[in-house]
C-alpha cells in the first residue's frame, strides 16, 4: 500500500501541477474508499485479538502504570533523538536545517506535551496487536487488503514484541505513514520545481485529513462492540496522538541512524 499511496499522489500532484488538467471535484474519492476499507480489516484484526480467552491474549485493562511506562518511553525517545539531530545538524542538507533547528527548538513544547498526554487516567484495553503495521506491512490484493508482517519490530526483543499494550499503537503507525507519505510525495513533486511546493501543500494536507478521517471511520466500523478502545472519542484521540508522537520520534531517530536519504520525511512527520 505504501506504493500504491505513492502513485495515487504522484498522478494527482502531476495533475494539478498542469495548468491544462481540469480540476477533478473529487480526486480522491476512490483512494478515501479503499483506506476506509483498511481501516475497517485493522478494526477487526483488533477485535478479534481482543476477544481471546487465552491468557496469553486475553485483553487486560490499560493501568496508571501503563501511562507512566508511556510517558517514560516517548520522552526518552524524544531527548534521545534530538540529541542525535542536534549531532547530525551540521551534516543535514542544507534545506533540511532549519526544519531540523525548529524541532529540536520544539524540546520543551514536545514534553509539556506528552506531560499533558500522560497525566490523566484512561479507559480501555491493552491487547496483543500488531506491533510493526505501516503501510508497507499491508499488501493489496483484488479490491481487499492483507495485513502482512506479524513478527512485530524486529529491532525488539521477543518478550517486547509480546508485550500487551494499547491497539491504537497500530493505527497510530499506519496515520504516520501516511504523514511519511504526504511529505516523500512532496519532495519529489517540487525537486525540479520548488515554485510549486506553497501550491502543493495545502493539497496534501487536505489529502492527509481526508484519508485519516476514512482510516478512523472505517476503523470504528471495524471494531464493531468491542471494548478494546476508550469509550471516549477525546481519549481516544488523545492517546492516538500520543502514540503518533511515540511512533513518529522512533522513525526519526531510525531515519537518522540507518536511512539517511529518509530524514526529511521523518523530521517533517515530527513537526
């Protein structure tokens, strides 16, 4: 899916690029459908994990100490990460420079944030999930969706991979491929011509919106009953972007590490 969202961009960014294309009034009327339906198969794969009797998978509810762990672990990565950024400045490109200076400005804003993110108590699951779903991990197949991968972040220790937590770990990675997606798209559609990008951008943040509402639509509708997810629609959101901010960190400090070519996806999704 990670390929296909890449050509669905590159056609409609060529499309608008072009002063002799008509604008089409829906453009992405059809890419929307089919991440709703995504999201609808990761809702059920979520249900379904959530429904075992099986001790080693049955749901458990999510504790004060799982918000601390969350706390601990997000800000230990944030600090982390822009101490290798702020290593790493000087050898950026220098287009990415100042986006690089005004995350790493952002130290005290980021933690007050996850601060804010962490402090109240929260209801819902932990379960089994995923643990490594973006959008390469998900293949098309006829008008359907197969969900691959699931040996979780290999990076990990087993007993990590194992490990309870939040489902909305999951949607959180897919919502941030899509940020990687968005800005990848970006930088090759304005790599010959920069003029374009302040007329290219608000059509991609446009596009992200429409595709993250169809994601979480069909998500809902994928879970159906299931208690796996706050009954709340704002802790539900505020645990999403929790772990988006969780997710989006660990790709940074990934991208800086072992694929540099990826950096200025990765600090754009961070901003």
């Amino acid at each position: 899916v990670w390929t296909y969202t890449l050509n669905h961009l590159e056609r409609y960014l060529a499309t608008i690029s072009s002063q002799d294309t008509p604008a089409h009034e829906h453009p992405h009327e059809l890419f929307t459908t089919q991440m709703q339906a995504l999201g609808r198969r990761i809702g059920e794969m979520h249900a379904l994990l959530a429904s075992s009797n099986d001790v080693t998978f049955a749901p458990e509810p999510i504790r004060p100490q799982d918000l601390s762990r969350w706390y601990s672990a997000v800000q230990f990565d944030v600090d982390a990460t822009l101490k290798i950024l702020q290593q790493r400045l000087p050898s950026l490109p220098e287009a990415l420079q100042p986006k690089a200076e005004s995350l790493i400005a952002a130290r005290e804003r980021l933690f007050t944030l996850i601060r804010e993110l962490t402090h109240d108590p929260i209801d819902g699951l932990r379960t089994r999930l995923h643990g490594n779903l973006h959008l390469a991990k998900v293949l098309v197949v006829a008008d359907d969706f197969l969900l691959t991968g699931f040996e979780g972040d290999t990076l990990l220790p087993l007993a990590e991979r194992r490990q309870k937590d939040s489902p909305l770990h999951d949607v959180a990675s897919v919502l941030v491929s899509f940020h990687y997606a968005r800005s990848a798209a970006l930088e090759h559609a304005v790599s010959g011509r920069p003029e374009l990008r302040d007329r290219l951008e608000p059509e991609l943040a446009q596009w992200l919106l429409l595709t993250t509402q169809a994601l979480l639509k069909g998500y809902r509708r994928g879970l159906g009953d299931s208690r796996a997810m706050p009954s709340d629609e704002a802790n539900l959101l505020r645990l999403l972007k929790l772990f988006m901010a969780m997710r989006s960190t660990y790709a940074l400090k990934h991208e800086l590490t072992r694929r540099p070519e990826m950096i200025g996806p990765a600090i754009d999704t961070a901003l």
